[in-house]
C-alpha cells in the first residue's frame, strides 16, 4: 500500500460511520410528531441536531407506527447529510404513542360539577341527571380538560343538551354531545288567601311554597319585593303560584288626569302641572301634554305620581 493510499483509507475511515445512530427496539411518543431523538440513541458532535428531525407523524394515541431504517436513512439524507456520514444501527423501530383513557364517569362528573357552577338554583335543592356518551375516549397524554357549551336557549331546567370539548395540553382532541336532565324544588310566591282582580299582592296575601319548577307554565317569583308595585290582572285563587302573567303594575295615573311635573335642567327644578294622555304606572314612561300650549313632553312616572322631566 502507497503512502497516499494509505492516508486515503485513514480519511475515509474516520468520515464513514462519524455519527452514529442506534435504533430503540420500542419507543414510546406522546405525539402528534416522531423525531428521531425519540427512537434512537445518537452519538457524535452533531447528535443534537440530528435528535431534532423530524420522522413524521405519530400513530393515534394507543396505536402503533413501525418505521424502518431505510426511512430513516431518508430522512437524514434530505437534511444535507451525506449517506457516508451516519451509521445507522438496526432494522426498524416500533413506535408507540403514549395515550389516555377517558371514561364515561369521567365525563358525567366533570359536567354535572359544570352544571352545579352556571346554574342558577340552590344545589340542594336540585337534582341532576347527566347521560354522558356511552363510552369513553382514548386521547394523547398529558392535561386533561372539558369544556362545556349548553344550548343557548337552555335555562338549566328540564331535559337539555351540552356540547362537550375534550382538551388535552391546551388542544382540542374530542369534540362530543352529553345530556343532561334537571329538576329542582324551589321556593316560590303562592296567593295564601284569594286575591282579587286589582288588588295589591305583598306579605299578607302571598307566602313561599316549594314548587317543582320544571311543572311551572311560565316564570314564578321568588321574593315578595318584586311584586312591590303590581296587583292582580284577574282573580288569583288560593294556592296558586304568582307568575308573570298574573300580575301588572298597578295604575296610579289615569288617563286624562292632572298631575304634578317636575323640569330638571342641570342644578334648576322646574314645578309645573299636565294632562296625562294614557294611564301610567310607577316607573313607566309617560306622554304629557301642557295645560297652556297643549305641548306634548314625556318623562319617568315617580311612585308618589310625579311625572320627572330630565
């Protein structure tokens, strides 16, 4: 052997196999992507580079994906790397992505808590069924989140419908539909005695009785302060529960009648006196017309029948 060939053959030896790849016989990833630093033990002073390319996707979570050396080899050659320049030791790798079983309790759990957060009634009082899917999810590991959306006309009574969303690390991996059915028994203004047509509900005729509130027809009461003002639009008989559709508020301005106006204009107080053209009620708007020009102003009816002009 010459001299030069000799010198040749020791240059070719240490280019040939100067970074060195080593298959795992198994891997575990967590997804959605391989790199090669995932699959195999790297040695050479460019091991870090070569850890971080990329492979291609990972299976689904649970799954398995078997990736040969030959693709590897690909890969590494499409960077820029000469084929002479890294040794790669095995056959193939098999790769498994690590994953997640989300169950069906799981689930439930998570919405009902949801659902005792946005709802409205005394949980005590109130009993929630959820029906979530039948079966559960496998998804990648790591942080698990749920989030919920009800159906916007949806006010927590009765049976209903929410739109899940499985988050796991911040992305969204499931999107699913779970129902749920809630009743609650809740304490609600009833006529104590017989109530007339017109005349004022408050504590003497009314007291609170606990109502299964999905049986409700329309909207009840929950406090006597918030019938201050209203009589009743018809008879209201013993027993029955104060709804919305059972009471107005009470008239304390007729129609054609004279009443006081009071003209605020910065710090100035203007008293003066008009003709109302329609029956008012205490915080309502009210049209009224000048005794003298027949002017026609408007403004917010006071519960002592004033009639204030801002």
């Amino acid at each position: 052997m010459t001299r030069l060939t000799a010198i040749t053959f020791f240059f070719a030896a240490t280019i040939v196999g100067a970074e060195e790849v080593t298959l795992k016989p198994e891997a575990y990833v967590g997804g959605p992507t391989i790199t090669l630093g995932d699959i195999a033990v790297i040695k050479g002073a460019d091991a870090e580079w070569l850890k971080s390319i990329e492979i291609g996707p990972a299976a689904s979570p649970g799954s398995v994906r078997r990736i040969d050396a030959a693709l590897i080899q690909s890969k590494i050659e499409h960077t820029g790397f000469d084929s002479t320049e890294v040794k790669v030791n095995g056959r193939r790798t098999t790769v498994k992505t690590m994953s997640l079983d989300v169950k069906s309790g799981m689930i439930a759990e998570h919405l009902r808590k949801f659902i005792q957060n946005e709802m409205p009634w005394d949980s005590d009082l109130t009993l929630i069924e959820v029906t979530p899917p039948t079966k559960g999810f496998t998804v990648s590991d790591g942080d698990i989140d749920f989030v919920w959306k009800p159906n916007p006309q949806y006010n927590y009574l009765g049976r209903g419908s929410f739109r899940g969303e499985l988050v796991v690390n911040g992305e969204i991996e499931k999107t699913f539909y779970a129902k749920a059915n809630i009743e609650t028994y809740q304490p609600v203004l009833v006529a104590s005695t017989s109530i007339a047509r017109g005349e004022s509900l408050d504590e003497s005729n009314t007291r609170l009785e606990k109502k299964e509130l999905s049986t409700l027809k329309t909207d009840p009461y929950f406090d006597v302060a918030e019938l201050e003002g209203s009589v009743a639009r018809a008879s209201i008989f013993q027993g029955q529960v104060i709804s919305n559709k059972k009471i107005v508020p009470k008239t304390i301005v007729k129609r054609n009648q004279v009443i006081s106006v009071e003209t605020r204009v910065g710090g100035i107080r203007i008293n003066s006196r008009g003709i109302a053209t329609a029956d008012g009620a205490a915080g309502q708007t009210l049209t009224c017309r000048n005794l003298t020009s027949k002017t026609e102003f408007t403004g917010i009816l006071q519960k002592n029948g004033v009639l204030l002009v801002q």
